[in-house]
C-alpha cells in the first residue's frame, strides 16, 4: 500500500495532545488521517483531515469510525477493545492489537501477563474486591507494607496507593485490584522500544525519572539515563522481552524500577507515544510520533539515537490556580538556549493539570539538567 | 500582548507548504492562525484555526483578511502590498514591512536598494522593457554577456536569463527587467538572518548550494558550508547588514555569491522562512519556522547553531510523468540513518514541479554529502 499518495487512510482513537503531536507528522508525509474524540475542542481537531466527535469507550461508535479506515492506531488505551476486535475481523489493521490493550487495560490481567511470559516484575496478589484485602492480611497471605492498584483505569491520581496499615485501606474504593509487593528502587526507568510491522525492532536509550526528593514526583525526564552500561544494557532487554511477547506492533513504552539489588523489573507499558519519550522531539534523529507512525505503516524505522542530550519537565498547573491559563515568564525560558516549551492548549488551568511540558538540549547532559531547573524555577502555570 | 494565552490572532497570507511550515509551531505554542490562500486544496488549510479562499493580490481581500488579525505575515511575496500599507496605518503589525515587500517585489528596485545602501552587488543597468536592452548594446552603453532579469514576480521559471548574443533575447517578454554583469562565482551561499520585533539579531550558520556540474542546477543544500571561516564571516557581515538596511522583521534569507576574488555580492534576498534554511529543521537548536515566528511575535530569539550536519536536497517531479504523484523508493531512503522526507502534499506531479524535500543530517558533514548522494540517486517522484 501507498500510504503517500493513494487513497490511504490512517484512523486515531484520541484527539488529545499525543494525537495532535502525531499529526505534525502525517502532515509530513501527507499522510490522510481521521481522529475520533468525545471533546469537539480535543488539540488533534486541527491537522487531521477528517475530525469526529465521540464515545471512545462506545461500541458502535468506534466500530463505525473504524470501519472508513485501513489502519487504526490510539493514542489513549481507554477505548472500547469489543470493537477493534470486530474491526480486527473484518480486515482493518489495528496497533496496537485489540489483545494487547485488553491485555493492558486491567493491571491485574497486565501482571498476571508478565508472570507467565517471565518477564521480572514485582510480585502480587489480585483481589476481585478491595474489600478481600483485609481478610488476606489477617490469613497471613499478604503482609503491609504492600501497593494497592485498582485494576481497571478511570481512578485518575487515585489508582495507586502505598498502604502501609489498616487505615490505609479505608478509604479505597472497593473495585477490582491488586496488592503489589512495595520494593524498594534506586531509580524509575524507561525505554521505548519500536516495533514495526514487519517485526523489526529498534529501542531508544534508557531515560530514568529523576524525583524530587521531598514530594516524590517526577520533576525530570533524562536522556540518557545516568546509570552504568550493564544496567542500561539490562533494562533494554527487559524491554525488549516485553515488547517480543506481547508481538507488540508501535511503540511500547515500559516503565521499570532499578531496585536496590540492581535488579530490573517492570512496573507498566504504555502501548503507545508517551511523556518519557517526549524529549525525542528536539533529541532523537527519530521522534517518538514519527517513529510510531513508522511501526504501524510498516515503514522502516529511523534511528532511536540522540543528537543531543534531553531533559524534560512537565508543565502542570500551580497549586493555587484555578481559570484561564497564563504561562508566566514563558519568554524568559525561552531565552535560554536550547529550550522549547510545548503548549497543549487548554484554556483552563487547575491545581496540577498537566498543560505542557519543556524540552531542554544541549550537547552536556550535566548542562542540559541545570538549565532544566532553571526552567523549573522560572515558568509559573498560573491563571489570569 | 500573551500569545500564549489571550485572543490574540495571527495571520499568515499564503497557505503553501511555508504556510504548512509555520503552524507546526504555532500548533505547539497553541498560537491562534488565520490563514489565507487562494486555492481551497492549500496544504495549510489544515492545522490553522481559519483557512479563508481568496486572491492574494486582490486589495479588498487582503485588508478584509488582515483586519481579524493581531499582528500578519507572509509566506510567499506576491501580495497586494496597497493592503498591507492600510493595515499598517490602522495599527496592524505587518512583518515584513509593506516598504520591504514593495522594494523587494520590483528586482529593479531591489538593486537600487543594495546600491543606495552600499550593500556589494553585480552591477546592472534598469530598462522599462526588454526592447530597450538592443538599443543599449548597440549605443555601447552594455556588454554580452549579460544576465537579464524581469523586474517582476510571474515568469515561473522565465525570470531569468544568461543573455550572451542578440539571439538570445528575442523570445524574452517586453517587461521592466534588468540587465545584471555575469560574474563568474566559486560557491552560492546563503544566510539566513533572524531580527525580532524588539531588533535582537542572530544569523544562522552559512549554507553552500552546490551545483549539479552539468546541468547547473542547485543539488544540495549543504550546512555548513565548506568554505574558509574567513569567507563564512564575510558572508555574515554582508547578510546582517542587508538586514539592517532593511530594519526587517522575521526572517531574511540572503543569496549571495562567492566571487572568483573571494569577494561576496547579494545576488537577492526572501523575507521569510527559505529553501535554503528547510535543513534547520533536522539540523538546528532553532528551526527556521519557529524562528520566524519569534521573531514576528517579539519572542526571544532561538539559537541558531546545528546540533549535527544537514543536507537538503530538493524532490522535484521526475521529466517525463505527468499525473498522480508515487514517490519511487521512499520506503528505500527512510531506512537511511538520519534521512527525513517531507511530503508537500500536492496531489499531480510534473516534470521538475516542486514536491518535496528531504534531509539528510549526520554528525559528519561528508557522511551526510554521501548520504544525500544516495537519497538522490534512489527516489524519483514518477506518476501512478
């Protein structure tokens, strides 16, 4: 197939800012795209040609956008897997496939995946019930301190929570889940591994995400990962086995922990673009969209090496503000070289919403992390 | 004024590939575009917020059009420039200046500028129309040879000619032109010179066009060029001063010559992102679109040096297909390390049409030459 200049047509499940940063490269290649959001003011309703609104979790919905289309990709695992499976039979290509995102839609399902295609992660137990969880620890079949997950998506900043005894507990929702085992890690990594459709296979370097020592969040994306080659060695092919088993075709991202013992294990995969890959942008000879974009089309796949070292800091909204967005002291970063804020165009900040986030490069990894707090001290997310 | 946050518009006349160009960055600082053009198939009718039909060149059009808007710009030079001088007068921020685009539009005025400015120039003689030109010769006022060139935009691909017998004249349209010295030139070269609205200035770096050695044809577009530091500080200085003259707004992007004696002319100048500048985008900290649009906005300025080597080379419709473009081998060069193609997105192909364009980046600059070589050698835009 022809995709540049017949009558191809690539369809995306998700307008949000993955899909609109996917189209930056359809533009590209000219590549005719269909995008399906249930906000008619989703980012990705410019550059697409074609714009539906809609229930991406709605059967028919999907299957009747699906069906105008010759391959169907996402850019959010939160659709409706009945209908690519439908869609899957009737002929259209679907990356990633139906079963993978079933697969991945339930952590439960997702762990019990890694268990049997023996790809290290940490251990747990799955309750159909937060509620079993206590009587679990009374039988002495689950010990505290452990990592509740609630299985299932749609529990947005509520899905994980470290209990560390009864009261911790309370006030979960009682919804499929599992207990994890907490292990403690030196370092959160990632790699992006490519696969196409012809089963070639390509990973970016290994990025790590540095916290912040007191809040425990992500403040910096970092590539390469400062760590030493036989764990970065590892970990790519922790990912790599991931990607093989699950005959992955796109980008699939896997978050990792380096744990005390410098043993690798998997914590999630994302089937899909995603923020530890953001920095590619500026960095890679390849970004992470076009290279997605590569895998599903069959194309061949660009090189995953950097040009340039990256650092990346998600821009999310200040605690105290909530109304119409203003970037404080945006054209202050963007004086410093090698920085480039991304705006996802929302219009309304609140407390932590994630609004963007900055790319900083620069030939030194050390000089590219302090720039990037810099950046970090400078920008505000505040609101008129 | 908050670009990033605020009702403000921008307008881009033109929704050609330039125009396509720019809003992949005024996508990622969620910058509001208004885009005009006059065919509705233009490649920026997508990814702007407003894509309006219209002519150009038409007064009313042009003032209806640039009235919505904050501040304007240009991607292509031909346009009604009466316009742009009521939009200035009712407060509009017109960049380039209507004063540029009038001076540049008219070669003839064009040189005078260089000369009243004492920017090095070919000499040349102006004649109201081509008829006048014999007259000249005959009363020894001018030489053969000589290059003639029509003073006005709309001779696609017959502006130009090396005029070196009377003969040669005969087939060329009676218009305003110039007769200019044919200087015989070692290297094309071009810079591209950044100036925002508050006059901060950058250069990039200078670029080599190299010549196909028969058919004297620009191959590849080479950054940086390979010529002596002193020759690329002497190409700069000429470029940031042709700038200057112009007290220009955005992007000038100025052709100049490398005489045999080392010295360096303007040949002539585009006030907009430029061919020669399409490798930034792979290439440079800053792409040249993304400039631009600092520039116009009063943003600060990018940097402007290469984190690696590019090349460009131009696709153009292949000689002898007429029809529904195929790009030959696309998938051949995509699997070359560091090769980029970007589709223009017209539909029919013909010889020597415009299509597209690819880059080649490599840390090594030879590596990428050779590279491009290859690129060159392996696609071919052909009909279905």
């Amino acid at each position: 197939m022809n995709y540049f200049s017949s009558n191809f047509k690539l369809g995306i499940l998700g307008g949000g800012q993955l899909g609109k940063m996917i189209l930056y490269h359809t533009r590209k290649y000219d590549i005719h795209t269909c995008v399906l959001d249930p906000s008619k003011d989703a980012p990705a309703r410019l550059a697409c040609d074609e714009f539906s609104v809609g229930d991406l979790l709605d059967y028919e919905t999907v299957v009747n956008f699906g069906k105008q289309v010759d391959i169907l990709t996402i850019e959010i695992e939160n659709v409706n897997v009945e209908a690519l499976e439908t869609l899957e039979k009737e002929g259209i290509r679907v990356y990633p496939s139906a079963k993978t995102l079933r697969t991945i839609q339930n952590k439960a399902t997702q762990k019990l995946f890694y268990r049997d295609h023996d790809i290290p992660t940490a251990d747990f137990s799955r309750f159909a019930h937060t509620s079993e969880i206590e009587d679990a620890v009374e039988n002495g079949g689950l010990e505290y301190p452990f990592v509740w997950k609630s299985a299932r998506f749609g529990y947005d900043g509520q899905g994980v929570k470290v209990v560390r005894r009864y009261t911790d507990l309370v006030d979960l929702p009682n919804v499929e889940c599992i207990a994890e085992d907490l292990i403690p890690f030196k370092n959160e990594l990632a790699v992006i591994v490519a696969r196409n459709s012809k089963g070639h296979l390509k990973t970016y370097p290994v990025v790590e995400m540095e916290f912040h020592p007191e809040a425990n969040q992500v403040e910096y994306v970092i590539c390469p990962a400062r760590i030493p080659d036989n764990i970065a060695k590892k970990a790519e092919l922790v990912a790599l086995k991931t990607a093989a088993a699950f005959e992955h075709v796109g980008l699939l991202a896997v978050e990792m922990f380096q744990t005390e013992n410098d043993d690798i294990i998997v914590n999630e995969v994302a089937p899909r673009p995603h923020n530890s890959g953001h920095y590619s942008i500026e960095a890679s000879y390849t970004d992470q969209f076009e290279q997605h974009l590569r895998c599903i089309l069959g194309l061949p796949l660009g090189n995953t090496e950097s040009k340039v070292a990256g650092v990346m800091v998600n821009l999310v909204g200040a605690e105290d503000y909530t109304g119409n967005v203003l970037y404080k002291n945006i054209e202050d970063i963007m004086a410093m070289d090698g920085v480039t804020p991304h705006i996802y165009g929302k219009k309304q900040t609140r407390p932590f919403r994630k609004m963007g986030h900055v790319t900083i490069v620069n030939k030194d990894i050390n000089k590219a992390r302090e720039v990037a707090e810099k950046v970090k001290k400078t920008i505000e997310v505040i609101s008129e």
